[in-house]
C-alpha cells in the first residue's frame, strides 16, 4: 500500500507531490476486510501540486478512487496511458470526477510547483513501468517504484539506461529504491527465457491447460497466448481481472486491438487438447477464477483426470496455506501441478532488482543518499547496508512515517508523522482499530451470547432470561441442551438475586447478568464470547 510524500519548502509554506497511492488485502487477522491503504490525515489540508503514479500494479494505484476525495484537493493525477486507463475505471467504479487524472506520455515531464517530474522508462512485471526523476532547487530525487533490469521484456522498451547515466552525469541528491529482492544474489532474469520455457512445457501437454499467472503482467500474458497458438490451443480468459487487463492493453496499443479468445461456454465444446485456460488465482484466492475451478464451482470450467494445471507465479509469503489447498483440492481431481521448481526451463522470473541489477543502478544513477523502501524491515535494512559498501555516502533506513529531510544538510530522520492504515469496511474506510472490527475478530474467535429479559415497572422479572449463543460447538459436533442449561441458570440466578430496586437499573441488570454468563461460559466452554444482553421494559 504504498504512499510516498515529497515536500519543499519550510514547513508553514511546505509544497508537496505525492507519488503512488496503492493497496494491500484484508488476512485472516482482518475478517470481512478486502482492502487496506494508508491513511493520509497528515496530508490533508496540505498544499498538494500533482499525484503522480508510477505504474499499474495494485498495491501502486489501488486506492487511488478510495483517497483521493479524502485529501480534500483537486491536484491532477498523472499517469502514463495504460496506468491511466486502469486508473480511470476505478475512479469512475468509486464515483469519483476521474478528469484530475492526466495521462502523460512516456518520458515526458510535468511541472508541478516547484517540482519537474521526469519519467524514465523501466522494466518490471507490467507495462510502462517508470521511475520518476523529481527535480526540486534543493537537489535531484530519483524514485524508482518497482523495477529490474530485463534486456528483453516482450513489451515495451528496456531500461533507460542512458538516461539513469544522465542523471548520473548531472547529481543525484537521493535514490529512493526497492528493496525487495535485496537478499537474492545475482540478477531476476528475463521474460525472454520465461517465453521459451512456456513454448516448450505447453507443447508437451496433451491434455487440457489451464495456466495462472498474475493479469498484470501483460508480457506474461502475451508469452502464454504465443505458446497456446504454436501448440494449436485456443485461448479461453478465465477471471475478470484477465479481461480487465487485457481490455486495457488492448486500448492503448500494448497488445493487437484485433487479438480475439473464445468465451468459456465456446471452450467446452473444443478438444482437451485444443484449449488453454489462462486464469486469474495463482495466490489461491477463493473466489478468483482458478480458486472456483478447485472447488468445482466455476458454472463454466472444470478440469479432471489428466489435465493440468500450470502455475507461472511465485508464491507470495503469507498466501502459502491458500495455494497449497487449492492445488491440493486440483490434485484430488487428478489434475497435474506444474509449478517453477518442477521444470528445468524458467517459467516464472521476478519483477524485483536482485543485488547484481540494484548494483548497476546505483553505478548508473550514483546518489548521495540510498533511501532503500518497499520491503520488510529487514529488507530496508539489508539494502542499506548494500548501498554503503557500494561506496554510497550516506543511507537512511526509514520506517513508515519518517519524515526524511535530504536536503540542506546531512540526511536524517527528523519526525515521525501520523502513519496509520484505513481499512475498507464494506463500503466505508475505518481506522484500524475501530471498534466494530475488534468486535468481529473477538466473535470471530470466541463466537456470541445474547441474553434479554422482560421487567415491569415494579422490577418483576415477566418474561425470561432467554439466553441464545453462535458459534458454540462441542466434542459431537452438536451443542447440548444441557450446556444451554448451565447459561439459561446462570443468567437466571443472577436476575432472581438482584433486588426488585436494582432491576429497576437497566445497566445494573445488563452488568449482572453479562458477569454472570462470562463465569458460565468460561466453565463449560473455556471460552470468553462476545455478551450482549438486552433489558426489555413491559
């Protein structure tokens, strides 16, 4: 969920831009949560020029539709035209007036205060990825967003390499870089030998194929769909995001305008050996494409004894356990897993500098500063010290919400600003920590007690305690009513010794019974639900 925040100027008069407004996704420790992005309450109500994006992927743009009415500005977003053109979607899907957004071509420059900001063109996992060279009177910053160095990435051009030795050449004040192959030696290697390595496992499939792959990379994608037609497969795209990337590339020219697929109802009609499904779901989302053909609840696709599926994807560290039960359920099909480690070829590569690749940039660009970003801590760490022993003078490790002061003066860490998460709740963008989210973690956990009853006027008791409970279970499977017994007692005894007075207080009778019902949970269940319990007056 990257957010990054350039300013100038003295902090009454303070000018900023911001580069990249993304997402990350709800786990287990955020139940009903989709989409996470950082909150921007330090920012708003302050000067903004220009938000510009530096290329298309999620966790970069994500939340764009989500934050940008909450920063209260009409500051133009600046894109290049395939970003733009999946921004635009998701603006519009938000309501939000999508003609802030400005594409910019590739390589071109903007003046936004006192900033110019230049493109200059990568290479990574989707296309017209960008790094940004931000000139300011205080110095030159480069911020690269995600990148590697791909020789021959099917689409686009390759990296800018005269144009990093440019800046080089001119003074680089500070490098903002990713981090997240920091540890990995050597280089992430090419879509090239990833296109090669697809053509030849494809080929020697003589079943059905599905292959999963992550939609945004449009290189990727254009490989799968070679291979399919020299192994005379048709090419079914299974997931909407499929369609919405391809859709995408297809506007702005990255892919044929006349490149067709067959729909899913077509492809069940074709041979096994005639078809290749290119689906969305490699990280074993429940209810992408590949996800749904597991369970065997996709209304248009199934695969069975013989097919197979082949995964062109890394698996991302936390989304282990869902990977692994969705290919678990393919193989209890009999469907063949086919997964990088398996073949000899490459048929997935990263998208992320190893420390071969962030060594040349840094002989390319030479900053004063490294100001290592996008990784765990111990990536930012790791990449720090790398840059130091590449002679780079100075290098700060910040964390979220440091605010780093490059210039004038020495670099450092000099505050450290409101730097929280807002959640998407449904329809609404809620603090991390608001109380409806506890609560349903807590009844998550240790599921639900209500309890009501019916006092009169006097303080008789006309009707209950009636006591119900959700998600109690026993060692049957079944929940007894002689343990419902114990709760029904428990909350009856703690009303028939309060005083005709005191049931007259309706949060003393919610407290008593409430104690009550905790002491009768935790002895028959050794657990601590959620109470709630609701006094009724007749």
């Amino acid at each position: 969920m990257n957010l990054n925040a350039y300013g100038y100027g003295p902090p009454h008069a303070r000018r900023w831009i911001l580069v990249d407004v993304g997402v990350t996704f709800g786990g287990l420790d955020t139940p009903g949560i989709d989409l996470i992005c950082a909150d921007p309450d330090f920012l708003i109500g302050e000067h903004i020029d220009a938000i510009f994006l530096t290329h298309a992927h999620e966790d970069h743009i994500g939340a764009v539709g989500l934050l940008y009415p909450r920063l209260k500005t009409k500051a133009p977003i600046y894109a290049t035209p395939f970003t733009t053109e999946l921004v635009r979607s998701k603006m519009i899907e938000r309501g939000v007036d999508a003609r802030w957004l400005k594409p910019v071509a590739l390589g071109g420059t903007v003046a936004a205060g006192p900033f110019t900001v230049t493109y200059i063109t990568l290479t990574h996992s989707i296309p017209e990825p960008n790094a940004l060279a931000i000139d300011t009177p205080a110095g030159m910053i480069l911020h690269t967003g995600d990148w590697k160095i791909d020789p021959d990435p099917q689409i686009g051009g390759p990296t800018d390499i005269k144009g990093l030795t440019a800046l080089g050449d001119r003074g680089v004040l500070a490098m903002v870089c990713d981090s997240t192959n920091v540890f990995e030696e050597g280089e992430s290697g090419s879509e090239e030998s990833v296109k090669q390595g697809l053509i030849d496992l494809i080929a020697e499939q003589t079943q059905a194929v599905a292959v999963t792959t992550f939609a945004s990379n449009v290189a990727r994608v254009k490989s799968i769909i070679e291979a399919a037609e020299q192994a005379g497969r048709s090419v079914c795209l299974v997931g909407r995001s499929m369609h919405r990337i391809t859709d995408a590339a297809k506007a702005v020219g990255i892919l044929p305008r006349t490149l067709e697929f067959i729909d899913e109802s077509e492809a069940k009609s074709l041979p096994a050996e005639n078809i290749l499904y290119l689906c969305t779901g490699s990280q074993g989302e429940t209810r992408a494409a590949l996800g749904r053909i597991s369970r065997n609840d996709h209304r248009n696709v199934s695969l069975g004894e013989g097919d197979c599926v082949i995964f062109s994807s890394r698996i991302i560290p936390g989304n282990e356990r869902e990977i692994f039960a969705m290919q678990n359920a393919l193989a209890d099909q009999g469907v063949r897993i086919i997964t990088p480690r398996m073949v000899k070829e490459p048929i997935h590569v990263s998208g992320h500098p190893c420390r071969g690749e962030l060594q040349k940039m840094y002989q390319w660009v030479r900053p004063e500063i490294a100001v290592p970003v996008h990784g765990e801590r111990r990536h930012i760490m790791e990449h720090a010290a790398y840059a130091k022993s590449l002679q780079i003078p100075q290098a700060v490790a910040p964390r979220n919400g440091s605010l780093v002061r490059l210039a004038p003066g020495p670099a450092e860490i000099i505050d450290l600003v409101p730097a929280g998460r807002l959640l998407l709740d449904g329809k609404i963008l809620v603090p991390e920590g608001a109380q409806g989210l506890n609560e349903r973690r807590k009844l998550s956990e240790n599921g639900l007690v209500l309890a009501s009853v019916v006092i009169d006027e006097a303080g008789d008791v006309i009707d209950g305690p009636v006591v119900v409970v959700r998600g109690f279970s026993e060692s049957d499977g079944r929940l007894a009513d002689e343990s419902l017994d114990n709760l029904d007692e428990a909350a009856d005894a703690a009303v028939r010794k309060m005083k005709r007075k005191t049931r007259l207080d309706d949060d003393m009778v919610e407290r008593e019974i409430g104690r009550a019902l905790r002491k009768a949970c935790e002895a028959t269940f050794g657990r601590r639900p959620m109470i709630d319990v609701t006094v009724l007056r007749s």
